[in-house]
C-alpha cells in the first residue's frame, strides 16, 4: 500500500492528490449536508463568509504546496489561483444570466451550482490531463498557448464593456430544448419529474433546473478553453494546474451570491484581466530574449494589474444603484422562460 501512496503520478506523489480530493470531498460534503442541508436563499453576508473559509483553505493549501514542493511552485500555484479567479468573474455574470433568463429562485440556485461543480472537477481534470500531455509531447503547444493568450487579451482590451449574450436567441438552447423533454415550470427542487406526453404515456422530463445545469457546464467548458492556457503558461506542473483551478472555482461558488448582486461594480475589471493575458502569453515569447521571469515577479504583476483593475472599476461605477440579483425568477410564477415555439412542449 505504501509503494502505491508514494508513487508518482504527473510529476507529484500518489498520496497529494489524494489529500487534495480528500480535501475536496469533505468541503463539498460540508457545504451540502451540513450548511446547506435544507433549501434556501443565501444572502450576501453569508456568501462573502462562505468564500472568506475557502479562500483561506486555499491559502493555507498554498502553504502546504510550499512544504511539498517548494517556494516557486507555491508562488505559481497563487499566480493561477488569481489568474482562474479572476477569469471567472465573467462565469459568474453568465450563470446570472442563465438563472434569470430560466427563472430559477435563490432559494434553488445553490443546489444547481453544487451539481455544476462536481462535474467542473470532472472536466477540468479532463482537460488539463489532455493539456499536460499536449505540453509533455509537443514543447512548441505552449507557444500556441500563448499565442491564443494574446489574442484573446487583445480581444478583450478592445470589447464594450456592455457586451452580453442573447440566450433568447442562442443556437444551444434552442438546439437542447429541441431534442430532449424539458418543462416549462420548475417543479420544486426537482431536476427530473415523470409526466404524461402527448400519448398520455408518463414519461420522463427534465425541469428548467437540469437546462440550467447544462447550461453552466457548458459555459464552464468555454472559459476553461482560456483559463487552462493560462495556467499552462505559468506552469506545466499538472498538480499546480488542476489544485489551483478548483480551489479557485469552489470559492467561486460561494462568491456567487454575492457576486451576481455587485458584479457591475467590476465593470473595468475585464480589462486588467486583459492585460494579464496579454503579460502571461507574452511571457513565453520572451523567455527566449530575457530569460524565464520569476514566479515571484509573475505574482506581483499579476496582483498589481488585478487590484489595479478592482480599484478603476470601484471608483469608476461609485455612484451605480447596487443591483437586485434576487429579482429575476424570484417566485415559480415566473418561472417559465420566454422561449420560441417549436420545442417538445412543456406540461406545467
């Protein structure tokens, strides 16, 4: 037993991935069966709590990995930390969007996202598996990382800052509502329930609960396609890679609630994520010229451009209304999502 706890397994011991899922596993078991065991709202108090404990556990994570694996890589472990947290800011302003456009109560919002985070640990491991390989095989990936980086932040250095997704009109909803059986109501906290078809057979249906789900885990998929870059061209330790992106996702979580109601107060924000991109994709390119930077001048670039930005976007949007994120889907009354026609049906 001991040979196999002290093997290695992607450049790190058997027994720290193990205690990292373990880790993982009692706060998810926590969260659920202990703090959030009935369904309600979260507040916003709560929700900045909530993620205050995580991000903690995550400092003290990077502490650990200090131990473990040494001052640089804890200080890379930090840089992804804040480069995923911050690219998932605009997760959370879609998953808003998601839950007001299908009209999904608070009160149901965190049983959603806590399904939605068991398969985000589920993708990311995919996906940064795919990715260490891609980087163990072929060393060039990475200037195609960092490439894609730069683009991206570029793209985003020049976009509105009122650009929004149309999901009334979006190709995917329509396409999911279209081939699988998905009610128009919510029915309770339930994500499936069995009604009778048009034949009077009582078959099985999906509520807007699942729809939203699987919304979310797409979403997530999206922005994982700028963020494992990213991490990637920090480090290519895959233990670093993935510790990182779920530490910073579970808290993501918990800042949810809190986010969704001050998120416009971040407005400016996206461009100092902007320019993080553009400094982490250029810094493969200039590894070649000047040498590999240190983790610890990556970290304080990539701290000071990020409070940079939060400081902007505070004093930019000081005099904006704080919005009612509770507002959209507040009741089930208004639960039935303004959809075209053409879709199996719906039986309230």
């Amino acid at each position: 037993m001991a040979h196999v706890l002290f093997a290695d397994f992607l450049g790190t011991a058997a027994w720290l991935w193990f205690s990292f899922l373990a880790i993982v596993a009692v706060l998810l078991a926590f969260d659920l069966g202990v703090l959030h065991r009935r369904e309600r709202e979260i507040d916003v108090k709560e929700s900045l709590l909530l993620s205050a404990g995580y991000i903690t556990i995550a400092l003290l994570f990077a502490i650990w990995v200090w131990v473990q694996k040494g001052g640089d890589a804890s200080l890379m472990y930090l840089t992804g930390f804040l480069v995923e947290k911050s690219l998932s800011m605009d997760n959370v302003f879609v998953i808003a969007l998601i839950f007001g456009f299908l009209g999904v109560p608070r009160r149901y919002q965190h049983r959603v996202l806590f399904w939605g985070i068991l398969g985000v640990i589920v993708l990311r491991a995919l996906l940064i598996g795919i990715g260490a390989a891609l980087v163990h095989e072929f060393d060039w990936i990475l200037y195609v990382f960092g490439a894609f980086l730069l683009l991206t932040g570029l793209k985003m250095l020049f976009s509105r800052l009122d650009e929004q997704p149309d999901l009334a009109s979006n190709r995917f909803i329509r396409f999911v509502r279209g081939h699988l059986r998905i009610t128009d109501q919510l029915h309770g906290n339930r994500f499936f329930v069995r009604l009778a078809d048009a034949s009077g057979r009582r078959v099985l249906w999906g509520t807007p609960l699942v729809l939203a789900l699987i919304l979310i885990e797409c979403a997530d998929l999206v922005f994982a396609v700028d963020s494992v870059p990213a991490i990637f061209a920090i480090t290519q330790d895959p233990f670093i890679v993935y510790t990182s992106n779920i530490f910073a996702v579970l808290g993501l979580r918990a800042l949810y609630f809190a986010l969704a109601a001050l998120l416009h107060r971040f407005a400016y924000l996206k461009y100092a994520l902007a320019l993080v991109l553009v400094f982490i994709g250029g810094k493969i390119f200039l590894v070649g010229i000047i040498g590999k930077i240190p983790p610890a001048v990556s970290l304080t670039v990539t701290l000071a451009l990020l409070l940079g930005g939060v400081v902007v976007s505070l004093y930019k949007t000081r005099n904006r209304p704080i919005v009612n994120a509770s507002s959209p889907g507040e009741t089930e009354a208004h639960a039935t999502p303004r959809e075209p026609s053409g879709h199996p049906g719906g039986p309230s």
